[in-house]
C-alpha cells in the first residue's frame, strides 16, 4: 500500500497549456516535498510545503498544502518543453526517511 | 545547495559478480544517508537507512546479504551489490541529510548481463 498516491500518473500536453498534479495520503505529514527528476538523473527539490493551507510560488509552479496537511497539489501555469519530467511528491517519516510518491510523467509537447 | 556525488555513474558488470557504488557528501558531513532503487517509469523505492559506525537498517524486503551498506566516515556511505543478477539491473540513488534537508545524488545506472 502506497503511503503516498499521485494522479495522474502520465500526462501529455500541448506547450502553454496549465495542468495540476496531485499528491494524496491518508495520513497526516509535518511537511511534503514536491521534487522533479529527468531521465538518468537524480531527483532535485522544488519546494518544501510545511503549513496547512500554504500556497508557494516558484515561477509558474504554484504548490499548495491541503489545510490538514494529508494532501497537496502542483499547478504549473503555461506549461514548456522544458518542464517534461516526472515529478515526485515526498514526505518525511520517522527517522527522517524519506519515502515518495508513484510520480506523475509530464510530457509538454512543443 | 550541499553536494552529493555517486560513483561509478553507470557501470555494466556480469551475472554473478558484485558491484560497489559509492556516495560522498562533498562540503557537508552526513551522519545519515539513504540508498534508493528506482526501476524504468517507477518512483524511488527506499531500500535502506546507512548511519555512520552502525549497521544499516533495511526496508522489509531489501536483502541485506544481498546489498551490503558500509558507511565508514561521515562523507562516505558505500552499496555493494553481491553476486549480481539481471533483475538487480536499476538506477541506483543515494541522498544524504544535512539538517532538515536530503540532498540526492545523481544516481548510478547499473545494468546486469
């Protein structure tokens, strides 16, 4: 049982247009991270979300935290080639693990 | 950003022979590191916990025999995949904490024949 799921889990889309991923659990976190990764790379943090209700803007990413903190959304605006990746949700457990979600595959077709 | 470096970056070995990978934080010490497993079009999958003069803790399922973690020094944490095997092909990542934060390294490509 994924302690974290995401939808959708592949996305294809023309260049400019806006999508939302989503990342959800059951369970309450302190915090949850949101990181994108390219082929034969590791993965690269965008944003670390921590209040419930929190909204954060990097660019044309905005990222929110659900206000009980069990949920979380990306939102990229006016999508580009550049932002084909696959993005990851993550969470903190005990000992400091962190464990992620299935991912979601962006492809922006130009 | 704290830098975290993987070495070899992709390695090609044969059935039934062992591989090393090593992890190094380079401007930050790291009491903690982690391995992870990442299978084509999957997530990462913790394989296990490496701390620094102590044994590693290993996820359910993750062999130990199997992928022995050596984690020496504070900048150093090491994977060696014994007697590998063509299912043990996987993109190999290692992440260390430094405070709050885990920086990921960019990961080890191994391919099994």
């Amino acid at each position: 049982t994924q302690l974290l799921e995401q939808s959708p889990q592949f996305l294809s889309i023309q260049e400019g247009e806006n999508l939302t991923v989503y990342c959800n659990s059951s369970s309450v976190f302190s915090s949850l991270q949101w990181y994108r990764q390219e082929p034969g790379e590791g993965p690269v943090l965008l944003v670390t979300v921590v209040t419930g209700g929190e909204v954060k803007k990097l660019k044309r990413l905005t990222f929110q935290f659900g206000d009980a903190r069990k949920d979380s959304s990306l939102h990229i605006t006016a999508a580009q080639p550049g932002d084909t990746g696959l993005y990851l949700c993550a969470a903190k457990t005990s000992y400091d693990k962190v464990i992620f979600g299935p991912g979601t595959s962006l492809s922006v077709i130009p | 950003g704290a830098v975290v470096s993987q070495h070899p970056s992709w390695v090609i070995c044969k059935s039934g022979t062992s591989v090393k990978i090593e992890c190094r934080s380079l401007d930050f010490q790291a009491t903690t590191m982690f391995w992870y497993r990442q299978f084509p079009k999957q997530s990462l999958m913790l394989m296990a916990t490496s701390n620094e003069g102590s044994k590693a803790t290993y996820e359910q399922g993750v062999e130990k025999d199997k992928f022995l973690i050596n984690h020496a020094s504070l900048t150093l944490s090491t994977l060696t995949v014994t007697s590998a095997h063509p299912e043990d092909s996987s993109f190999y990542i290692c992440s260390a904490s430094s405070g709050d934060e885990q920086f990921f390294g960019p990961g080890t490509r191994l391919t099994v024949l």
